[in-house]
C-alpha cells in the first residue's frame, strides 16, 4: 500500500495543463488561447497607435475597457471547469470500500459480464426515449447530453464542442462564460470597426476636396487613412466569424441545441427534442445559469491507496463524497423528480444503471 501523498491535481485523469500548484488549470491547447489572445491585443495596440489619435481621448479609453474586459472574459473561459466528469480511475473511483474496481475485476474474470459492456440504455426524457450510453474510455454511465471529448479525454456534461480558440471544451458550467466572451468581442470589434469607417469618411473627404493627380491621391490616402483601411478590413473579417458565430450560437439556443446536438443532428427525428423549453427564455435561462454541483479541491493533499479497490470516499479530504455526483445522478439518489422540463424520470428502469458510475458492480 503506497502512502506517497499528492496534490489532487498530479493525479488530474485529462490532459488539462494546471500551473500555481492547481491553482490554475488550462485545456490541452492552451496554446490557441494564447494565439486568440495576440489576435485581439496586437489589433487593439495598432488602433491606439494610429486610428484612435484623430478622435479625443475618451475614443482611447472606451475601446482599452472594451478591450481588457475582452481579455479577462478570454482569460476566464479558457481557465474554466465546462463541467468534466472524472474518470473511474485511481484514485477517482468510487463504490463500496475494498470492492474491485472495474478493470480490475474484469482483467480478474475477463469472461464475466459487466454492465459497462452493454452499449447504451433508453431512458424516457419527456415522452421521448433517448439513449444513454456507457463511456468505455471514462468506466462511467454518461448523463443525458453528455460526450467524451477525445482533446481533453474527459466526458463533459452537456457537451457543446471543444473550441479551438480558448482551447479547452465549451460545456454546462462554462457555456455562458463563453457567451460573455463573444459578446464582449464582438462590442469591441465593432466599435473600433466604427471609428475606422468614420476616420476613413473623413479623410476620403478631405483628399477629394485637394486638387491632387491620381497618385498624390493615392500615396495622401496611405499616409492619411492606409492604417485605417488596413485596421478597417481586419475588424470587418473579425466581425464578420464573430458576429455569425453569436447569431449561430443564439440560434441554437432558441432551439434547445448543442453544437454537438446540431453537427451529428442527434435529434433530427423528433418534431420537438425533449430537452427544448417552451419558450427563448427558458432555453436562455438554462444555459445561463444551470444548476451547480459541489466543486472539486484540486488542492487538497491525496495519500494514495490501493490502486485496485474502491475507497468509500474517494480521495481522502481532496474530494468530497458529492464532488462528481452530477445533477442528473443527484435525482435518482435522492429519489426526487427533477424540473419537468428538464429530465422526465424513471427511477425504477434507471436507479440501478446510473449507480455504476458512482458504484462499481459487476454482474
């Protein structure tokens, strides 16, 4: 029995980056985080160096704010938890103490049936049977719209996608950090957008009114206006994927949608998808602000114990006994119904599967 202690995070089962002692943690491609982060500052130090000085002082100040609440909305979705869901690996697992975990059980008695060796199961969610299939990768039952994304190879709740510009998944508890963070984008690419049109106007203005050939027109547009031209096309591109990634995202909320539900078309056959509220505003809402679980210590101290059998509690004082319950699970556990319009349940076909991921049973 090893009593080598870790911190929570050393033992992290994803392929998340964490700096400051696990204080900090980051997606497997944080390095696009950093990318999109140059793609807005550099612009904007261009645009105070050039544009901006035509205009007073208060055009400068309008688009810094604009710019470092920008920047901190970035910071903030690329450094948050999209609602992962640990593996049932050492020391993560959970089910009755000493029982045997999964793997162990089956590399023990690798002809004996286990339920994570069935595909999926249907549950009944609001009149519609929609499946729920075991994660092989992750030993666990996935919760309704739940997806293992191969970038981080965690499931994550209500998966959306895993962004390639903030580098880490879009899930439940980060989508509408997410959101926030278009928005802003999109508030200062306009804006700065705006004070190049209008610097361009005025300054075509001005050159036409000058009796000048062609090419002093030419060569006074560059040195008076050029930066705004330039500066000009780059926010009108960036506006242009941005704007049309906000419209595509509000679309599919109005329409109860993930972006994974939306490509694979998952719900295509359904005239009303059970997981659509009856109105924008309760879509809205459930994205905005979804139920929270309790969160995980990735900072508390964890003194490894038996690789091969399941711990009670799992992780000694890193985690405690409700950190990786999700909602869905919570309903059974505690034998309640949950929001109507959220998951219609049945506990008496469910109970029993969606206790494998947080007990280990073999048939």
């Amino acid at each position: 029995m090893s009593q080598i202690a870790k911190k929570a995070y050393e033992l992290w089962p994803g392929r998340n980056k964490f700096y400051f002692k696990g204080k900090i943690m980051l997606g497997p491609d944080y390095h696009r985080a950093v990318l999109t982060f140059f793609l807005i500052f550099l612009p904007e130090i261009a645009f105070l160096s050039t544009t901006s000085q035509y205009f007073s002082v208060v055009i400068s100040i309008l688009s810094i704010i604009f710019t470092i609440a920008c920047i901190c909305s970035l910071i903030i979705t690329a450094t948050s938890n999209p609602g992962y869901i640990l593996k049932q690996e050492h020391p993560f697992y959970m089910g009755p103490l000493g029982s045997p975990t999964i793997y162990s059980a089956l590399v023990a008695e690798p002809t004996k049936a286990a339920a994570i060796e069935n595909p999926c199961f249907e549950q009944v969610i609001n009149g519609t049977r929609v499946k729920i299939k075991y994660c092989r990768t992750c030993w666990i039952v996935r919760p309704p719209r739940t997806s293992h994304c191969p970038d981080c190879d965690l499931c994550v709740e209500r998966f959306d996608h895993h962004c390639p510009w903030v580098g880490i998944c879009i899930g439940k508890y980060n989508y509408s950090k997410f959101l926030i963070f278009l928005c802003l984008t999109n508030t200062l690419v306009l804006f700065n957008f705006i004070c190049c049109i209008i610097h361009i106007s005025y300054g075509a203005i001005d050159i036409n009114n000058n009796d000048l050939s062609s090419k002093q027109q030419a060569q006074k547009t560059l040195e008076n206006i050029g930066s705004s031209i330039f500066l000009g096309l780059y926010m009108l591109a960036f506006l242009v994927f941005i704007g049309g990634l906000t419209v595509f995202h509000c679309v599919l909320i109005s329409k109860g949608l993930t972006t994974n539900e939306a490509m694979k078309k998952t719900y295509k056959k359904f005239s009303v998808h059970p997981f659509v509220k009856k109105h924008f505003w309760g879509n809205f809402r459930s994205v905005i602000k979804p139920k929270k679980k309790k969160s995980v210590n990735l900072m508390s101290e964890v003194r490894e114990k038996n690789d091969d059998a399941c711990n009670e509690c799992i992780s000694d004082k890193a985690f405690n006994k409700l950190g990786t319950i999700t909602e869905f699970e919570g309903r059974y556990d505690n034998n309640k119904l949950g929001d109507k319009d959220d998951i219609s349940e049945t506990p008496s076909i469910i109970h029993e599967n969606i206790k494998s991921e947080n007990q280990i049973t073999i048939n």
